[in-house]
C-alpha cells in the first residue's frame, strides 16, 4: 500500500496490523548523459513500490532531494545542505511517529546520503536521551544495492565496469521504471575514470560528463527487471524482520 493512495481510515486500519513503514530516500543529482536526473530517487522507490506490494508492507513519500552538492556543476542537480536534510528527517520521523509508527526503514539510492541520514538517526534519538525517556521507535538505513543478492546480480548482469556513479545496474533500474525515458547516447570515453572529488567545481573538472568508473552504455530495461526483483524479494524479507523486532 501506497501511503499517497491510501485514505486516511485506510492507514488507522493498517497500523492496527503493523507499526511499520518504509521511506524511500534518494536524491535529484545528474547521472551522465544517458542517466536520469532522478535515478538514486527512483531506484529505492520503484523497488520498495514492488515490495510494497509483494509483502503488503506501506510504502510512504518518497524523500527525492538529498545531500548532493558535489552535482551542482551539472544542470538539474538539487541539493539539501546536510543540516536542512537532518532537519526535515527528523520532521517526517515526528510525524510518522505522532500516529503510532514504531518502525521506519528507509532505502536510500544515494551513497552522499548516507552520513547525513546516520547523523539525522543520531539526532532523533538524541532527543529522547536527553529527555530521558525511552525512544519508542526504531530506525533502519539500507542502501538498496546492499540488499541481500543484489550485488550479486549486479556482478553477474554487469562483470566490467559497472562502476561508483551513473553505474549500468541502477541506469538499467531507472529504464526498467520509465522505459520512455530512455537515452540513446554515446558515451566517450566508453569506461568514465575513476577518483575523488571535492566540491562542485572541482568534480566536474575531473568527471566531464559526470560518469565515475561507470560504463553503463549497456544498460536496459530487461537488466533493470532482474535488478528489481532481487532486490523486491530482499527487502521484503528484510523489512518484515525489523518490522517484528
Ligand atoms: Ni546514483
């Protein structure tokens, strides 16, 4: 069940059977020139979509901006500085919170994410060390490419160069989820380099089309399908076990 499509008694009658929730996390940030500008928010969401309804878990808004300022050389590239991203988890906590939500999953898409979300668990908890109360909600991060298997066929669709951004797996995903939004582009050099970055300025100095390590001119829909599935089935699992807990 999607929480945008559900009523509101639809939701009271849900949390009488579950007090869990998964967020899809991601962010709006370039992804080459045949990715879409939205890939690391529609990955986690287009997987927790289907494992919504293969588990008959809830599935709530899809939080699609995040820490990715090291994209804005790129046009389409939005960013939520790291305290504005702290402040508004803790806010979406709160209220899924106020309604009896105990249990929250959230499946990022975005690697710049990941220490911005861990600081946002940090400061929601803190609140009730603080206070000295006992925090009566639990918290999960997963990124969606860490989902049991998934790396797996990952590897195995993609063996060379599925690289650290505009990787071939999630572009075949995003296909998979918007099959009309396909590029057809060529990609040169075909392998994107590899390395680190700091800033805007200084990453799109090092990374022209905005690839790193990436050759994903052999992404497709079909490989995306395959993708989804195993990473459909580990979620389900998963967020049924940290649901129980
Ligand atoms: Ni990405």
């Amino acid at each position: 069940m999607l929480l945008h499509t559900a009523s509101w008694p639809e939701v009271e009658a849900y949390l009488e059977g579950s007090k869990g929730i998964i967020i899809p996390i991601g962010s709006t940030e370039q992804h080459g020139p045949n990715g879409l500008v939205g890939t690391d928010a529609i990955c986690p969401e287009i997987i927790a979509h289907e494992a919504g309804e293969a588990g008959g878990l809830l599935i709530g808004p899809t939080f699609n901006v995040g820490v990715a300022q090291h994209h804005l050389g790129f046009p389409g590239s939005m960013t939520l500085r790291p305290s504005t991203m702290i402040a508004a988890i803790c806010d979406w906590i709160d209220s899924l919170h106020r309604h009896g939500f105990e249990r929250i999953y959230f499946l990022n898409g975005h690697g710049g994410n990941i220490a911005t979300i861990q600081a946002a668990f940090a400061e929601s908890y803190a609140g009730w060390s603080l206070d000295a109360d006992p925090c009566p909600y639990r918290l999960k991060l997963a990124n969606w490419w860490e989902l049991p298997g998934v790396m797996e066929v990952c590897r195995s669709i993609f063996p060379v160069a599925d690289g650290s951004h505009a990787t071939a797996s999630e572009i075949s995903v995003t296909y998979y989820a918007y099959p009309a939004a396909v590029k057809t582009v060529t990609l040169n050099p075909k392998i994107a380099p590899e390395g680190g970055f700091a800033d805007a300025a200084d990453y799109r100095a090092r990374f022209a089309d905005g690839r790193i390590g990436s050759d994903p001119s052999g992404a497709t829909a079909e490989k995306g399908a395959k993708i989804v599935a195993s990473a459909r089935d580990a979620l389900v699992r998963e967020a049924q076990a940290f649901f129980k807990r």
